[in-house]
C-alpha cells in the first residue's frame, strides 16, 4: 500500500503516515465538491468572505501548533514557520475584506444604447496540487480567493506534509465551510490525472517543478481545463554598484537561505558588475560561511535541514557536476553526515554552460556568482534562464534600476529588495516559470467566468 507519511528530516524518524486514498473515496469528494458546489456558490457574499475572516483569526490562535506542524515535516525553522502562519492569516483575512470590491460588477461604456455589464462568477470544482516547501501558504493563495469567489477546492498535498494538510483542513472547517466546499484528498497521480479529466471539475491549480507543471498542463489542455502553474525559478539578483555594498550582501545572503534555499523566488543567481564584483565575492561568501544549519526547533537557528534525503542528494549531485567541470567551490558544497538531510551553505563561481548549475534550479542553500562588465550584460545573462519568475536589482541609481528592470523576462522585479509575499502583491512568472498569477486582485480572476449580460437599448 502506498502512503503519504511524515518523516521529521532533521532526524530522519518516520513520525506518521496515511494510506493513499482509495478510488471510491476520491469519486465521493468529487462528488461532495459538485454537491456543495451548487450551493456554495450561492451563498450571500457576505456569508463567504465570514467565513475566511474565522480562518484567519483560527490560524492566529492556532499560530504556535500550527507552526510546529512545519518544523516536523519538511524541518523549517520555528522562527520562519511562525511567519508562514501569520502570512497565511493575512491571506484569508486580505481576500474577506477585498472580495466584495474585486466581485463588483463592471458598467462596460459601450455604443448603441442599453446596458453591458461584465459579472464575475464561480465556474465550479477546482482541483489544487500543492507542494512541500510552504504548506499552509501555497494552499492559502489558491484556496482563499476561490473559495471568496464561490468555487470549492480539491486539494492534494505532497506526501511528506499529510499533518499539515489536515490541519488546513481542520481549520477550514472548523470556520464554518459546508462541507465539500474544501476537501484534503491523499490521491496518488493516476487519480489526479482522472480527476482533473471529470466533467466535474473545470479547472486545476499546482505550484511545483517544471516536470509536474508540463505533465500536468497537458492533461488539462487535453480536457479543456484551465489551468494555473507555478513552476521553478532562477532567480537573478543584479548587483550594479557599491554602494550599501553591506545592506547588499546581507540581502543577498537573507534571500538566499530563507527556508534553507527552498524556495521558488529565492536569490540563486547573484550576477555582479566587475567593478564590484571582488568586494561582494569576499563579503558573501564569508556570509556564507557563517551560516551554519541547526535544530530547527531551536528559535536560533539560521537554517535548518533540507526537506528531504533524495534533495539532498539532488544538490550534491548538481554541486559535483559543476566542480568535475571546472567551477570553483569557494565554500560548502558537501552533505553533512548523519540522520538529518542537511547540506552546507555552498558557493560557486566559474559556472558555464553546459553544467547542471547554469540552467538548472538550485533548491538548496547553494549560490552562483557571475562577473559582468556592464549592465546590459547581466540583463543578457540573467534572461539566458529558461526561467523567469523574479528577480532583484540593486544599486543606488534608480533610474538605471527602472531600465534593466523593465528588460527583465521575469514575472516580478524588486529593486533594492528581495522577493517577499504578501496578500496585495500579484504572484507568478513567465516563461518556464509558469502561467497565470496568484494574490491581489488577480488571484481571484483566474477561475473565473466574465459574464456579459447585454441590455440593448
């Protein structure tokens, strides 16, 4: 029998597991979510958005339980998993407070007389394939315009988070949900592929790897689904000056090893003018160096393990294609023994093409540092990336900011700043990054129906 199991990564101990759901079980939430479905979207507005604002203050109260949750199964550190949390209340609380102005009607001026109104409208069940690294997150930002907007979720989580998805689950119900309207399903990926198939359901949302989100979109194109991915990122972070040469490093560093590099729009590229570039090298990789993984239970640590062993493996194996080929390790690079899935904070410079690290994503706590000789050559080299989710630029000139910005092939840019999320700022990327955006006023259109009600004069 296949499980979803928890499996505490600092220690390598199997805390738990739950079998994969049967196919009867999964025909009677499909059939529960279309059930709810036609009532859910019914529902007084008003009734709704209640309904997410007891999410959020459950999730508050919850905070430190819930946070612990994270820490046990893909071993972020307490201190960062708190921060997930109170992030995901203000999600739920954002889209309570945001929907009924997001839902209005829109008066479109048209000619010939008479009336044209554009209404937004549920289309039906929604399936959502959620990953490791932010579980309570990931799912927040599908689920809470969604479930604003009238639609009702299915909703499979990685297998190695099965506690942290039933306690969103729990949460949702327990704020007053019908049931059906959110559901947990421990399905395997046949059942994914038939369940996104159903007449039943109209559209599928997954944040994950390039591979899952092309499998994934060719299913749903196939059976005319539509479809939000959030794929992987590379994302460059632009050094153009000296300037604040400190606050630069230690953002480089920051957004590099927030949530032991485990993270999509995390800094993995750092591509640095000459002129700059041996003052930064020597300050980051020092930086780096400091940083030392620990107990992630422990409020003091800087980083803990990585999720799994077979990521460990993966980084190592990405970080030793790239020495055996002539990059330089400058620091790190190795696994550390024993039963955690840990792995040092590493370096590397001289990476080229032809290495898995040039163009591949890196989903540790491993940098890559390039030498440029203008700007226009770190825009060249940070749009050679198949991805294109964010990026970073930082320098004092804000004007030559705004340039190489706008030339970015990226779906989101932060100047003088690292890539954070919050309830009000659109998430996605493009490219091999993904397709469509989640948050603001655009996470709640992406499953929607745009209706034109003509009245001719």
């Amino acid at each position: 029998m296949s499980y979803y199991a928890t499996v505490n990564p600092a220690t390598g101990e199997r805390v738990n597991e739950y079998p994969v759901a049967s196919d009867e079980e999964v025909e009677n939430t499909l059939t529960r979510a279309h059930s709810a479905y036609r009532d859910w979207r019914r529902t007084p507005l008003r009734q709704r958005t209640d309904a997410l604002r007891r999410v959020a203050e459950l999730h508050r109260k919850r905070a430190d339980d819930l946070a612990r949750l994270l820490t046990l199964e893909m071993g972020k550190p307490i201190a960062e998993a708190r921060g997930e949390v109170a992030l995901v209340a203000s999600i739920y609380e954002y889209y309570a407070e945001n929907a009924p102005k997001f839902l209005e009607d829109e008066q479109l001026q048209i000619a010939g007389g008479g009336e044209a109104v554009v209404r937004t409208e549920p289309i039906g069940v929604l399936v959502g394939i959620m990953p490791w690294n932010f579980p309570y997150y990931q799912v927040a930002r599908f689920a809470a315009p969604n479930i604003a907007l009238g639609n009702t979720i299915v909703l499979k989580h990685s297998r190695n988070c099965p506690q942290s998805a039933l306690a969103t689950e729990a949460a949702l119900a327990e704020a007053g949900l019908p049931d059906g309207v959110y559901t947990n399903v421990f399905a395997d990926n046949r059942q994914i592929s038939r369940m996104i198939a159903d007449p039943r359901v109209q559209g599928v949302s997954l944040t994950g790897s390039e591979r899952a989100g092309s499998a994934i979109g060719e299913i749903a194109g196939r059976h005319m689904k539509k479809y939000v991915l959030e794929l992987g990122g590379s994302d460059p972070f632009i050094v153009l000056d000296a300037d604040n040469l400190e606050r630069t490093v230690a953002a480089a560093v920051k957004n590099r090893m927030y949530n032991a590099g485990q993270a999509c729009t995390a800094s993995k590229r750092f591509i640095v003018l000459e002129d700059v570039h041996d003052a930064f090298l020597d300050r980051f990789v020092e930086a780096m160096r400091q940083c030392e993984p620990g107990d992630p239970t422990d409020p003091a640590t800087g980083f803990g393990p990585l999720a799994s062993h077979s990521a460990v493996d993966e980084l190592a194996e990405q970080v030793e294609d790239a020495v055996a080929k002539g990059a330089a390790l400058l620091t790190g690079g190795h696994r550390i023994e024993g039963a955690g899935a840990f792995f040092e904070a590493t370096v590397l410079a001289g990476v080229t093409p032809g290495m898995r690290a040039y163009s591949e994503e890196l989903f540790g706590p491993v940098a890559v540092v390039h030498k440029v000789a203008s700007a226009e050559e770190a825009v060249a080299l940070a749009n050679s990336s198949p991805y294109g989710l964010a990026a970073s630029v930082f320098t004092s000139d804000l004007g030559q900011a705004r340039e190489v910005a706008e030339r970015l092939e990226t779906g989101m840019v932060w100047i003088n700043g690292v890539s954070r999320s919050a309830p009000d700022l659109p998430f996605g990327g493009v490219k091999r990054s993904g397709v469509g955006r989640e948050l603001a006023r655009y996470g709640i259109n992406e499953f929607a129906n745009k209706k034109l009600v003509r009245i001719p004069h």
